[in-house]
C-alpha cells in the first residue's frame, strides 16, 4: 500500500479531528492574540476602537479560517500547492496593475469589503510549494545544481513583483523562509556558504563604491544606511523613529510604567505605535517583563510547531510545519531587532499582536496547514 492510499484510509473523521487538533498551540496562539489586544486598547486611550475591536473580529475570523484549513486533509493541500502559488503570483502580478495605493507603496488589492496584500499571502504559499517540491523530489537529486536552480527560481519571481511594489522587509522575509526550507530539505551547506560570501562581497563593494565615479547606490540611500549605523545623526528626520523607540523602550526599565501609561505612546511621539513599533509599546507599559513574556510566549509556540513536525513521519508535512515556524520566528524576531535598533526599518509587523488584517489571516491559515499535519499524521 503506498503512503497515499494509507494516509487517505487513516484520515480521522468527524470528532475524531477535533479531539486530534493541536490545542495547546491554538491556546497559546489565543494567548498571544489576546497580548495584542489589549496593547491595541492601550494605545487607543483605553477605547476598543479603532483598534482592539476589529482586531477581535478578524482574529475571531482567522481562529474559523485555521480550524477549517485544519479540518481538510494535508494530501489536499499537497496536491493543490502548485496551484495556490501561480494563484498567489498571479494576484502579485494583478497588483502591478490595478493595486491600491497607500504610504507610497502598491501593496494591496481592494476587494470592497477588505483589502488584500498578496505579498502575505505569497509567505505561506512559498512554504507550502517548497514543502511539497521537496517531498517529491528523492534525497539524492536535493544538492544537485539543477535541482537547487528549481527551488530558487519559485522564491526570486514574487521577490522580484514585491521589490517593484516596493517592500523591501517583504522581500527579505521571502529569500529568507526560502532559504531556511532548502536548508531544512537538506540542500548541501556549500550553497550557503557561497551566498554569504557573495552577500559580503556585495555589501563590501557597495560601501566601497561611496564617492567614487562607480558609486552603486544613490547619495539618499547613503544617508539611509548611516541613520541606521547612528539614529543621532538625523534625529529628526530618518533616525527619529528609532530614536524614539529605543527611548521608549529604556524608559520601561524592569516592570514598566504600567498599563496604560506610557508617556511616548500616549503622546504620541512613538509612530506607527500601533503596528510594527507595537512592541516598544509594551515594554515601555510592562517593562523587560512583559517584553520577556511575550517573547516566552512565542518561544512555546516555535516549541509546539517543532514538536509536531519531529513526530510526522510525512516528508511534505514536517517540511510544512517547520517552514510555517520558520516564517513565525522571522516576523517577530525581524520586528523586535527592528525597534531595537539592530536591524533597519522595513515594516514588519509583529505576528498577532500589530494591527492589521492580512498579515493576521494569513498566519491563522498558516498555523491551520500546520494543525492539518498534525490531525492527519499516520498514527
């Protein structure tokens, strides 16, 4: 019997599903959810809007959308990997044409009742089509040089259509998940190796370039890189964002100045206090202890994902699993190095706690194709 035909006979019905869903996770997703929440209400002034409510709403939609993700079985989701990813590189493709604008970028695709970002929805995507590229591919053919040129070609088309909206932090968490599945599929570490050097090698010739008449990149581009090495140098200009972060965050101290009372964020000179320098707000509230906890929080969610994929005797479904972890920690470790200083500014959202509402959807789906391998591992 091929491991098919027995995963289709083995497939749990009914009840069965639901006692076989990965509860701890989806509490602790809940939980992580409900710190955004009341962050959301707190840097509204104590009001459920315009935040926290909606918030609510589409976390309440996306715990739905991830039990009925969960409910399908993963062979679907296998089989149907390569169509969901021209699906998603086609909605790329559309954004270049009839996108919506906003803050001077072409993201979105207005559907009436929401706006979607197809570059979120492509984070996922890109998961689920590298997992079953690997799965279908024998381990001896993974290292083999046209075999790794298959792989890269799916990861470098939507980072090209997402560098062109621009979204620089997008991109960057693309070509990273990307990475991070053919490192995890067992592609040989001499590929890495070579990327690395050739990433140094870049960034060596770029600062090199500064003044001379081969100069790579524009004298405002410049100015970006030496606000990021020193926020100081323009402190109210490009360096003042992170300039007021990290005053925000120093003022917490070990326990905060407590909920609901933070001065940076209250008057307003924190920006975008409410989605990617959301953070900043909880450890000028809560201190190092809430911005501890909240880190603790999404450790046992990374723990629970590795957890389930180590026990899935299915390639494809350890390989979904952790590439969905994968994608996890790159939000919020990209994010917190973001407001701390130690990495630049690309607009990452924080995962369930910044308010938005695609990236939020899309990582319950997420998390729904991870409780799906869970449901419908062989037991």
């Amino acid at each position: 019997m091929s491991y098919l035909e027995y995963s289709v006979k083995a497939t749990p019905t009914g009840l069965r599903k639901v006692l076989y869903l990965n509860w701890p996770l989806a509490i602790l997703l809940t939980a992580v959810a409900g710190v955004g929440f009341l962050m959301l209400y707190s840097v509204a002034g104590g009001s459920f809007s315009p935040w926290a409510e909606p918030q609510m709403k589409r976390y309440a939609l996306g715990f739905v959308m991830m039990l009925i993700v969960a409910m399908i079985p993963i062979w679907f989701w296998r089989n149907m990997s390569m169509l969901i990813y021209a699906v998603s590189l086609a909605m790329l493709v559309l954004v270049e044409f009839f996108g919506t604008v906003g803050m001077g970028a072409q993201r979105w695709i207005d559907l009436g009742f929401m706006r979607l970002q197809p570059s979120e929805l492509m984070k996922i995507t890109l998961v689920i089509v590298l997992a079953a590229y690997y799965d279908w591919l024998p381990m001896n053919r993974v290292s083999r040089p046209l075999w790794v040129l298959a792989p890269v070609t799916l990861v470098l088309m939507p980072v090209w259509l997402v560098l062109r909206q621009p979204d620089l932090g997008t991109s960057i968490l693309l070509i990273a998940a990307g990475g991070l599945m053919m490192f995890l599929a067992g592609v040989h570490w001499a590929y890495f190796v070579a990327v690395i050097a050739l990433s140094i090698g870049l960034v060596t010739a770029v600062l090199q370039s500064r003044g001379t008449d081969w100069q790579l990149l524009a004298d405002y581009q410049f100015r970006r890189i030496d606000t990021f090495l020193d926020p100081s140098t323009d402190p109210l200009g490009a360096g003042y964002h992170i300039t007021q972060s990290k005053i925000a965050l120093g003022s917490g101290g070990w326990t905060g100045r407590g909920y609901m009372q933070g001065t940076q964020s209250r008057l307003n000179f924190l920006p975008e206090k409410h989605t990617d320098f959301i953070f900043t707000t909880l450890a000028e509230e809560l201190g190092f202890i809430g911005g501890i906890s909240l880190l603790g929080l999404y450790t046992l969610v990374l723990v629970f994902c590795i957890a389930s994929a180590l026990k899935n005797r299915d390639r494809f479904s350890s390989l979904l699993t952790l590439g969905v972890a994968s994608t996890f920690f790159l939000f919020f470790a990209v994010n917190m190095s973001m407001v701390m200083g130690l990495a630049p500014v690309v607009g990452v959202p924080l995962p369930l706690v910044s308010y938005g509402g695609s990236a939020m959807l899309v990582l319950m789906i997420g998390f729904g194709l991870v409780q799906s391998a869970h449901i419908h591992k062989p037991r």
